[in-house]
C-alpha cells in the first residue's frame, strides 16, 4: 500500500495536528501516514496527539509515522 | 434613519466586505492552510468534529425563529460554525430595553428591523456563508426546506406553533425557553423522539414571558449557547438531548436533565 505523505514543517500549533488530523480522516483504517514535522513543538505534539485519537505511531528523526487505527 | 446609523451600518458593510474570502475551502492542496481551515480549526481540532463534519455544516440550511436573547447567541455561535445558510426571522424592531440581553443589537440599532440588525452582524462576522433576514411573523410554511429549525421564541403559544410546524415538515428542532435565572433546553426529531407538546401537553397557568418576568442577560446567553451546541450536534449526528430536556437553574447553578417520552396521542407529532 502506498505511503502517504505530509510537510507540516512550515505550520504551527495547532494547525500542525488540524492538518494532520484531516489527512487521516481521508484515508483508510491501516494506510500509513508519514508526516515531516519541525523540530520542537510539532515533533512533540503531533504523535502525542495521535496517539491519543487510538493510531499507531512511530517516531524516526524529524518523521512521525502514523499507521490509521 | 440617522446619519450616525447610516455611517454604522456603511462601515460595517465595507469592513465585512474587506475580510470576505473566496468561499471555496482549498483543503484539497496538500501543504496550503487556507482561510476556510484556519477560520474553523479550533473545532475541526476537537475529536469530536471532522471535515466531514464541517462539510455537512456547511451544506445546511438552518432558521432561526426570533432574533432576541436566545436568537443572538444561537446565530451568533451558528455563524461562526460555518452553517451554509442561515435564516433570521424577527418582525421587531430593536428597543432600548433589548440590548442588556440581545447581544447580536447594538444602541445605534433602535428602531432597526431585529432580522436585519443581526443579519448585518452575522455577515460581519462570517462573510463566507448565505444569510437571510426574515422581518415577518413565524409561519408554518417557513421550516420547508431547512435541515434544522432553532426555537428562540419567547412565548408557549409560539413555541407550539414552531413545534407543530417542524414535526409535520419532519424538521429537526432545538426548542428553548429562559425566564428570570432560569430555562430550559430540548432537542426534537419529529416522529423518532420527543416533541416539546410531548414535554409540555399545555401551556403552565402561570406561564410569563420575559417581558414580565425580566431575565438576566447572561441567563438568557447560556441558555441560548446550550441551544447551539445541541443545534451543532443535531446537524453533525451526534448524540443530542433527545427524548430529554435540560432543566437550567442559574441562580442555584443546577443542571437537571429530565427524561420524556413520546405521547401516542400527542396532537403535533403522533402523526409525524
């Protein structure tokens, strides 16, 4: 199944996890979503964030991986 | 009308013309955060909200019956929402006496029409949807084609000719009423659940209107804001205060949901 993408580098709270949010409301239970986050308060919000909403997520360098629950 | 009402309503015409933003939301282009996301993004954040939510908002179509202390905060929050279409029906003109309570009514509005001083408000606030004043008296035939109608009345008589009207239309409802430090809140689909005839088979002997009884301001806000939110679950399909009302008593702070059950022979919706 293909990944998904999403740059969220140039956003801000709480626009980084609206933006998220939305892309995964748009896809499949199971679809992975790689998201490219900026250092700090993204990086420690958005799989925090995701994590809470029931997915699975995994975090690698400045990528959150975010398997839709 | 005054000059200095003229020049109120020119420069809040031309201040909601400056904000107006292209309707079209622009979710679809993968890394642009448009207006449309950024004007709901502290409710499309909520896990209880989504796009297809918001969509759905956005696709409907809801009046608004009275433009008074109810009615401001109802349009007001239901605006900000994003509900496609908004219509506002009032067939008063604004008073002094309004403005402690009718928040959507400013003191150059006196002798407005209440339909167009809110409408002028509202699309101040979100120019990107559809508002429609209506400066007449409630009729039957207005719920027609509405996905929800808002009950921000002030009488019983009135609120069972709303009430009569949406369940033969099969219109959802949000009923209300606030007099004095209280009020009361009641969510309605016609023919699935409880209607306020249901709740309420006839009008209390002693039954005040707020123009008798007076009303705090900020009584009248929670109450109408309790309104919105359950006008905002029904249109999004979440659970709502069916079958129930919320008995609100603001001077002890007391809320008290009271269950109710459809009436088989009830004479406005049994055959809804």
């Amino acid at each position: 199944m293909a990944v998904r993408t999403l740059d969220i580098t140039a956003l801000t709270c709480p626009m980084t996890w609206v933006r998220t949010k939305l892309e995964l409301e748009r896809m499949a239970p199971g679809e992975a979503l790689e998201v490219r986050c900026a250092e700090g308060e993204a990086l420690e919000n958005v799989p925090r964030s995701a994590a809470a909403a029931g997915h699975e997520v995994r975090v690698s360098g400045p990528i959150v991986r975010i398997v839709r629950r | 009308m005054s000059s200095d009402r003229r020049a109120f309503f020119r420069t809040l015409a031309s201040a909601a013309r400056d904000v107006a933003q292209p309707a079209a939301p622009d979710v679809e282009a993968p890394d642009a955060v448009g207006p449309w996301l950024d004007r709901y993004s502290r409710q499309l954040v909520l896990p209880e909200w989504s796009e297809a939510a918001q969509r759905t908002l956005a696709a409907a179509s809801v009046l608004v019956v009275g433009a008074g202390a109810l009615g401001s905060p109802v349009a007001t929050y239901l605006a900000g929402a994003g509900v496609g279409r908004l219509g506002i029906v009032d067939d008063g003109d604004v008073e002094l006496s309004n403005l402690h309570r009718q928040h959507l009514h400013f003191t150059p509005d006196l002798g407005v029409p209440k339909a167009r001083s809110a409408v002028a408000k509202l699309a101040y606030l979100n120019p990107e949807i559809v508002i429609e004043p209506y400066q007449a008296a409630f009729g039957a035939a207005m719920v027609e084609g509405h996905d929800l109608v808002v009950d921000c009345t002030d009488s019983f008589t009135a609120r069972y000719a709303v009430n009569a009207a949406c369940c033969a239309a099969r219109v959802p409802l949000v009923e209300a009423g606030v007099v004095g430090m209280s009020g009361l809140v009641m969510a309605i689909r016609p023919g699935e659940t409880a209607c306020y005839r249901c709740a309420f088979p006839a009008p209390p002997a002693d039954a005040a209107s707020c123009a008798e009884a007076g009303v705090l301001g900020p009584a009248a806000g929670v109450v109408g804001s309790l309104q919105a939110l359950e006008a905002l679950k029904l249109l999004a399909g979440l659970p709502a205060l069916t079958d129930a009302f919320l008995q609100v008593d603001l001077a002890g702070l007391d809320f008290l949901r009271v269950a109710v059950r459809r009436r088989p022979q009830c004479p406005d919706c049994s055959a809804a």
